[in-house]
C-alpha cells in the first residue's frame, strides 16, 4: 500500500503533480451519491456492526476517519433531518443511521491496471484525515481561537473536496455514472464546512478567512509543509522537520494577533509527531494543554 503520490500542494511536494491534479484537466462531473469510502473502512464498520451491543464510540471513530463515509453519513443524515435541524456531528449521524451505514457508500475497489490511480486515490483519503487531525489539535489547543475542535475535524476532512472528481475520475470510478454538476450542492454540507472549502479553494488570505477556515488552512499547509509524499519517508513513517523560521513564519501568517510563544510547546509537539501519532486518537485537549510551557528561548535550546 503506497500513499506516495498525492499531495494537495505540489510545489512542496518531491515530485511532479499528477495529471489528474493538473490545473485545467478536463474531468466529468460525478454524482453525489457514488462518492465511495475505502474499502477496509467498510469490512472493519461490517464487523463492528455485528457486535452486541455495538460500540458506538468505535463505529464513530471509524466512520470520522473516512473521508467517503463521512460525506455520505452527513448527506444521509442531513437530508433526512428537519430543515431546521443543525446536524453535523458524525457521532449523532452514527446514532441516527445506525446499520444503514453499511449502504451508504460503494467501495473503493483496487483495480490492477489502476493501481498507481488508486493509490492517488488513497493518498487523497489520507491526507484529508492528517490535515483534519492537525486541525482539531490546534484548535483544541489554542481555546482563545474559540473554534469548536470537532468542526474543525470534519473540515479539515472535507476541505479539498473539489478535487474529488478529479481523483475519481483518474481511478476511473465515475465511469458511466453519469454526470451531475450540482453534486457539491446536493452533499447538502453545512454552512461553516462549505465556506471552509470555499476560502481553501479560492486560496483566500488569511484575513479574510473565519477563525475555523484559518485553522484548516494552517493545518492544510503545515501537513504540506511537513509531510514528504515519498515511499521512502511514507515506509518508516517519518516526517520532515519544519524549520523554526518557517514555522515561525507560518504561524503569524495565519495567526498575526497571537503570540509564538504559546506555539512552541505545539510545534514541538507536531515536531516530534510521527504518522502513527497522527493517525491514532487525538490528544485529548487535556493532555495537550498539560504540555504548554511558556519560554520561546528554553525551547530553541532544548531543539538544538
């Protein structure tokens, strides 16, 4: 398994952009609800329905990590629900959907004359979910942002959405499944995500973005920024250090009205994290806010 093609921006990435991520390719619409979720999401939420009693908090965790299976428990839940009713929480779209989760999505299905497209294809899933990861630790980290963690866990998720045909189309997924240009609308996303997704892809700067879309965009450019799209790195699940003047950088970018002090034990935190950190539980905010110690200066000398 490989996730050493896809980078959402290349120009920091080691190689050449995929032509499927080429600007002006030329690519069908897809429909909504052909949007798929990786196939072992789907054996692993198979098996975790057929416990008693279920695990709920597991069949959460499962679906959250799935950018497929999100979109489509969202859209369900969402379309079903009273018009005034603010459902985004993937854990009340578990509760709400229960075993008809396992219809939602078609799988992702490996074809052997697509391999290198279907590992872009995953690559693409996996990126979603670090990017969504760094975003909730940010935001469970610096609480006088005052953005909710789980929104901006389910917007990092979704934040390169458009280049969701581009991706399906190059594994040849939307093949004969017709071609519907409203599909973004039909998702029927909430409002804080759509306009997450719209400040990304119209890389807006920094200050006219919401406090919610700042932090996925920073979490979106330190992954970028961090994370080498090589085998080599992918295989013993190393990242990149980022250099403190550009992380320093980065952050009053994105951040001009805070301090970097605060961010120097987080930096130090995303430092040393390796993608197994990442793609485990969180930390608990606790936990994290436990690790903050003030001092820019202690923090240079212990780095070397």
């Amino acid at each position: 398994m490989s996730f050493s093609i896809y980078s959402a921006s290349p120009m920091f990435g080691g190689q050449a952009p995929s032509p499927a991520l080429a600007d002006g390719w030329q690519v069908p619409g897809i429909s909504s609800d052909c949007i798929p979720a990786l196939s072992g999401t789907l054996v692993q939420l198979e098996l975790l329905l057929r416990c008693d009693p279920i695990d709920l908090e597991s069949v959460t965790r499962l679906v959250r990590s799935d950018l497929g299976l999100s979109i489509q428990a969202l859209r369900a839940s969402r379309w079903a629900a009273a018009p005034n009713d603010e459902l985004w929480r993937i854990s009340d779209c578990v509760i709400h959907l229960g075993p008809r989760l396992l219809e939602l999505a078609p799988p992702l299905i490996w074809a052997e004359d697509r391999k290198h497209a279907y590992a872009e294809a995953e690559a693409f899933w996996k990126h979603a979910k670090l990017v969504a990861t760094v975003a909730e630790m940010t935001a469970a980290y610096f609480e006088d942002l005052e953005v909710s963690p789980e929104q901006a866990y389910i917007s990092g998720l979704v934040h390169n959405l458009t280049r969701m045909p581009q991706i399906l189309s190059h594994v040849g997924f939307t093949n004969d499944l017709g071609c519907n240009q409203d599909w973004m609308t039909d998702l029927n996303l909430p409002p804080f995500m759509n306009e997450v997704i719209t400040s990304i892809h119209k890389d807006r700067h920094p200050g006219a973005m919401t406090g919610l879309s700042r932090v996925v965009s920073f979490a979106r450019l330190w992954i970028d920024l961090c994370l080498p799209w090589s085998e080599t790195c992918m295989a013993k699940r190393k990242r990149f250090t980022l250099p403190l003047l550009r992380a320093a950088t980065l952050i009053s970018r994105f951040f001009p009205d805070t301090s970097i002090d605060p961010f120097v034990p987080f930096i130090g935190l995303l430092r040393d994290a390796t993608l197994n950190d990442l793609e485990e539980e969180r930390l608990a905010s606790s936990s994290v806010l436990q690790q903050r110690s003030p001092g820019f200066q202690s923090w240079l000398d212990s780095s070397g």
